[in-house]
C-alpha cells in the first residue's frame, strides 16, 4: 500500500528521526482532511470531529462532514472545514 508520508520521510534525511513519529495531517483546499496517526474518533457529527492523537487531542469545525476513509489509524474527511485545533 502506497504510503505518501513514508514517502517523504525516506526522500528526507536531515530531520531527527522523531519530528514525523506522532501524526501527521494534510488539509487540502479546506475542504478535505487527511490525517494519519490518530489514535480512535471521540466526537463526531455534520460540524464537527474530535480524535485522539498521541499527546493530546484534535478538533476539526466545519460544515457538511463526510467521512470518506476510516482506517486502524489514517482517516480522510470531506466537508467544509472552518478551524483545526490541536489541545
């Protein structure tokens, strides 16, 4: 399976080795998110989506949420998205 943050990480040999090992998450025009590392989703609804990453918490707002891939720990959203937070 293709993995585009393995990818990268083995084009890049200049960063320490633990800058990429917590998640990583790539919103792409605002109106997709592609997150990978997350460890389980708490909340979600049409507006709004919490998950569990390593350390902490992520919070997506937004509109008309649509989860279009939900895998053990990648997960590709659509909808309109307003604000990200990480707490």
């Amino acid at each position: 399976m293709f993995n585009f943050f393995d990818e990268i990480k083995d084009k890049i040999n200049n960063f320490d080795s633990n800058f990429f090992n917590e998640f990583n998450i790539v919103n792409i025009s605002g109106k997709f998110l592609y997150v990978e590392g997350h460890c389980g989703i708490t909340i979600i609804n049409d507006n709004y989506l919490a998950f569990k990453i390593k350390g902490g918490r992520f919070i997506v707002e937004g509109k008309n949420f649509i989860i279009k891939e939900l895998t053990e720990n990648t997960l590709l959203l659509q909808g309109f998205i307003i604000k990200m937070e990480k707490f």
